[in-house]
C-alpha cells in the first residue's frame, strides 16, 4: 500500500508535468471511488477480452503485453516464459474472434503490422496466416480446437492465474519503479533535510543571541559617543545652545555633504561619525555629525561581497530618450525590443553578424507596460500598452498588423504571454485604482485569451468577483498550463485546456511583481514588492525549495519608474532580478555560493532578461540605456 500510494504521487507529478490536466482530474476522481486501494486485476482482464479484442485494437494488446515483459527482470525465466506463452494463445483468440466475426480484414492487418514478428518468435505461425482465406476455420483440423468452448475457458483461466501471480503484492510497481531503493534514497534525503533544518533553527537561535548583544552594544556606544559629543559642544558660541547635541541626518543627506565633510566609521559598524572642516565657533557648528545607521550599512556590505561578473564583451544601446521600461529578447536571441516610458519600442541587434533591416521605431502614444514576442519566430512583436492598447508589429513588414483594444474597464495591459504550442497570447489588463504607489494605482483585474489567426478574443478566464489584478503570467513548455501572479500575493494555475483555475496558494504577503517556472518546470519563481524571491514545489504546493531576500539591492515599494521582473538563464541555474542600485544581482538557485553582480548602470536597473539560450543578459536602466552582457 504503502508503495501504491507513492507511485501515484509520482504519476500526479508526470501528469501535471505534461500538461494532461483533463487525464489528471479523471485519476484523482478514479482514486476517490477506490474503495478497495488494491491491485484491480479483473479489470486489467476485462480490458483484454472485454476491449481490446472485441473491439479490434491490436495495437494496444500488444502494447500492454509488452508492458508486463518490461516488468520483469531477466532472472525471472519462469515469468517471462509463461508470460510469453500467454502473448502467443492471447493473439490466437484475437485471430480466432476476427474469424468468428467474420472481420477478415482485422486478421490481414495484424499479420501486416506485427506479422514477421510473429513468425521469429514461433515458426508455427506460418500456418496461422492461412486463416483469411479458409472459408471454415473452425472445421479445419488444425484450427478446430483453437474454437472450441473448452479451449477458451482453459486461456481465460490461465490468464487470470497469471495476473494473480504478478500482482500479488507490489510485485509490478517493485520491478518496474524500482521503488523501493527509490523510496529509500528519498527518506534518507528526509532525514538529512531534518536534520539540517534542525541545525538551522539552532543557529538562527544563535545569531538572535548575538544580534541582542550587538544591539545592546550598540546602544552603549552611543551613549558613550553622544556624552563625548555633550562635552566638546560646551565650549562652541552661546548661539549654539539652542541647536540638538546630536544631529541625526539620512544616508543620502550625507553623500550630499561629501564636498564638505570627511568621515569615519566607528567600529561598531552602527555610527559614522563626519568632522566639518567649515566647523567654528562663529557658526556655532560643533565639528561633528553624528549620524545612526541601522543594519542597512550591514547589507551593503553584503552587496559588496558579490563578486562583478566576468565580462566577454558588453554592448551599450543608447537609443532612448527616457527611463526603460521593459526590454526583451526575441525567440532566436538575435534581436531585441526594449520600450521607454516615453511610449516608444525599439528594435535592434547588438551582433554586427546579423542584420539590422528590422530595426525599427514604434511610436505608440501611451505608456509601454509589457513587450512579448511571438515563441515560434522573430517575426512579431507584441506591446501592451497603459490605455488599453495591444499592437501587433511585424518586424518583416516594419507595421503594426492589429491594433487591439481591451475592454475600457481594464486599460492597463500588464502583462502579455504567447502560447508556446497554439497560436494564441494572454492578455493580463486591470482596472485603474485609486492610490498613488504602482500597486495601489491597480484595480481589479482581467485574463484574456486571444486568437492570433482572427485576432478576436476567445474566452475569459475566470478570476472570481472583483479579483486583484494580475501582474505577471507565464506558460509551461506546452501550453497547458498558465501561472498568474497578483497584487493579493496569490499564485493561480490556470488549465488551458478546460480555460479554468486548477489550484492557487498564498506566495507573499504582499504583491507579487514576476512569476517563472522553474528550468524542470516542477518548481515556480515567485518575486514579490517585498523584495523576496521563492521557489515553490509544484510538487508539494506551498513548499518552499529555495529563496532569496532582495531588498538590500532594491525597494520596489518606493519604485517610481517600474515594476520588478527576473529572468532565468537557460539552463535554469542563475536568477537575475531588477535593482534599485546601479548592480543588478545574479543568485545562484539553489547553491549557497555568493552570487554575482552586474557592471554598474548610472542609475537604477528597471528591467533584466537572459538570452534563450546563451550566457548573454539584457540590463535596461533609468539611465535610459539597455546593456548586452555576455558574460564568462
């Protein structure tokens, strides 16, 4: 039992992994009625002689047949030779039924598919191949007790026996699986993991400790510094007794008085201390700052630990007049779209090897809020814009093929998806808000899916009453399957087969920004405005395999020019994500090496991309520039 639940669980895995949702939902409402939860032995029977044979499909027969072969190893002569008795007398009844039925042509048309194979295994097969042609089968000596009553009783109990016998007890999931060293190597990855997860509560009971007597230390330090500070400020003019012994300024107050002052950081790593150099007492300045920094100067300097990137060659695209917006790849890599919020897409090539007759410049008249290219070619070019507009631009033709519109209710377009497989795209639009910030500016939202042939709408996908507005979509490798991220924090799993929601779970606490499945496509990235990264098993839903804290590099929240994304490299194994600082990170998934850093823009990294296929990355900043990164 114990076995046979572990197999199912591995064929829910391969079902959802390919996509066959319709064929999922049947297994699991086939499960829910099995009372029993054992082997169905007649049913395998009732296939055999109840379907297959009645039915003329001797190409299943065979293929089941040729199954139980498979689940025997090659020391289990007695099987494999009583299975192969049995293949023989099976096919005989199918040829005797066809007869029977007066189906001569199902006879000719085994013997034409599987004929020759028939005959290498058993010679006495070439007598068989007569039977088309004789007009009484059943009175021919030869044949006469192949049609017998007594002859048929004998197989159907032959075989009922036989299947008994491999069935008893875990004797084809055991052969064929191999669960049990399986299942073994699984526990064992159990234990360590609890193991590890044990040290790693006693360890972060630790760091509490010691981060509580870093503070405390902290706390006395200052105390001690701002009594010093007391003292030295007692001999400054009168005028100044007036002004706070400490004056308590922000980082970047402070990097603005660099022309001015010099500093010094204080061991403790929680105060800088700058000295005036235009400190006198005719201006009642003391001489001394003191300015509080929280665990953010800790952080940076984790940044700092990253390594840069080793470069190969890197490509500066200067072509835009404002901060970008979204910047991607094409399908073959060679050619690049990247959009500003001044409402115009570029497309360009940063190898001189490939030819520049697409480049172009689209002029769209509204905010660009998403770009996706067709999967299956270079050719066209999706844009999503923020008054509700979907362009369709051919890069051949160098114009715009369709021009879209979503409903007035949901303007913005924030997200477009192509169907790897169909030719068809997903359009997530959504209703304006009333807040200020990007995510309180969202309302409700809206999932379309459009036919690329007739360019109309086909269905809506359904998203519940007054559902919060979908951010980021992505495809599984068939198409299948749809993965829609929202500004509740929940990730929804769409059939798009069925054009309904099969699961959904609660990611972030907050919105979530980008969604991607992972390189196996057993996993999913989720980046939220809180500026974490997580990797769920679709698996186990709602476990985490892998995560990342982002928010030393950037502060979506506070972002006034985008939306954050990441991107994948192809082989699945490096994650970049957008920054509020000049470097974009690389994390290493799941890998507790460092990651890397990019070269530095001159100003925040709006939007990142991988090329499909090779180790070359796409950086677009506020700067208005796109960089072409290809790295060692």
């Amino acid at each position: 039992m114990e076995n046979m639940n572990y197999a199912e669980e591995l064929v829910r895995e391969f079902l959802f992994f390919r996509g066959f949702t319709a064929t999922l939902q049947s297994f699991e409402k086939e499960l829910s009625t099995d009372i029993g939860r054992g082997f169905h032995k007649d049913k395998i029977f009732d296939l055999i002689f109840s379907v297959y044979i009645p039915k003329f499909q001797p190409q299943n027969l065979i293929s089941l047949l040729t199954f139980f072969k498979q689940c025997f190893s090659s020391s289990e002569t007695l099987l494999i030779s009583t299975l192969s008795k049995l293949e023989i007398s099976v096919l005989r009844y199918y040829i005797v039924h066809a007869a029977q039925s007066g189906r001569n042509d199902k006879i000719i048309e085994l013997f034409k598919l599987h004929g020759a194979d028939l005959l290498q295994r058993d010679p006495d097969w070439t007598s068989w191949f007569a039977i088309p042609y004789i007009k009484n089968p059943n009175l021919d000596p030869l044949f006469r007790v192949y049609f017998s009553k007594e002859w048929f009783d004998a197989l159907n109990l032959s075989v009922r026996n036989f299947l008994s016998e491999i069935f008893n007890g875990t004797h084809i999931l055991d052969q064929f699986f191999n669960l049990d060293s399986e299942k073994h190597t699984v526990n064992h990855l159990k234990n360590d993991i609890k193991h590890l997860n044990t040290r790693l509560s006693q360890l972060q009971a630790l760091l509490e400790e010691k981060e509580a007597q870093l503070c405390q230390s902290r706390s006395n330090r200052q105390l001690s510094i701002g009594s010093n500070n007391e003292s030295a400020c007692s001999t400054c003019d009168t005028r100044s007794s007036s002004l706070p012994k400490e004056s308590t300024v922000t980082v970047s107050e402070a990097h603005q008085s660099t022309a001015r002052l010099t500093g010094r950081q204080s061991l403790d790593k929680g105060i800088i201390l700058l000295e005036d150099r235009d400190a006198s007492p005719a201006t009642g300045n003391c001489g001394v700052i003191i300015i509080y920094m929280d665990s953010g100067i800790d952080e940076v300097q984790q940044e700092e630990d990253f390594s840069e990137v080793k470069v190969d060659f890197q490509e500066t695209f200067l072509g835009h007049t404002s901060p970008i917006s979204c910047c991607r790849f094409s399908t073959s890599g060679d050619n690049i779209a990247s959009a500003s919020l001044d409402g115009t897409v570029r497309i360009w090539t940063y190898d001189s090897s490939t030819s520049a007759s697409r480049n172009a410049t689209i002029y769209c008249g509204a905010e660009i809020m998403s770009l996706e290219w067709d999967c299956k070619s270079d050719r066209l070019l999706l844009i999503g814009t923020a008054d509700g507009g979907i362009k369709a631009w051919n890069v051949d033709a160098k114009r715009v093929v369709c021009d879209l519109s979503t409903t007035s209710a949901f303007p913005s377009v924030l997200d477009l998806k192509c169907s790897p497989v169909e030719p068809i795209f997903v359009s997530a639009a959504a209703s304006k808000g009333h807040g200020t910030s990007y995510i309180d500016n969202l309302g409700f939202a809206s999932l379309t899916v459009w036919n690329m042939r007739t360019w109309k709408p086909m269905v809506f996908l359904p998203l519940g009453k007054d559902p919060p507005a979908i951010t980021s979509l992505c495809f599984n490798h068939n198409g299948k399957i749809l993965a829609a991220a929202a500004t509740d924090g929940m990730i929804h799993i769409f059939d798009m087969a069925a054009g309904l929601q099969i699961t959904g779970w609660p990611a972030h606490d907050s919105a979530i920004s980008s969604v991607l499945f992972g390189p196996d496509e057993t996993s999913i990235f989720s980046f939220g405005i809180d500026g974490k990264v997580f990797e769920w098993s679709l698996q186990n839903q709602g476990k985490v395999l892998w995560s990342r804290n982002c928010h030393r590099f950037s502060n979506p929240e506070n972002s006034q020019y985008y939306r954050h994304e990441m991107a994948l490299d192809a082989k699945g194994k490096q994650l970049l994500v957008t920054s509020g600082s000049v470097r974009a990170p690389i994390y290493q998934v799941r890998d507790n090496m460092n990651g890397m850093k990019t070269l530095a823009h001159s100003a925040p990294i709006s939007t990142v991309d991988w090329h499909p296929t090779l180790p070359i990355f796409l950086t677009g900043s506020v700067d208005n520039s796109v960089r072409v990164t290809s790295i060692l």
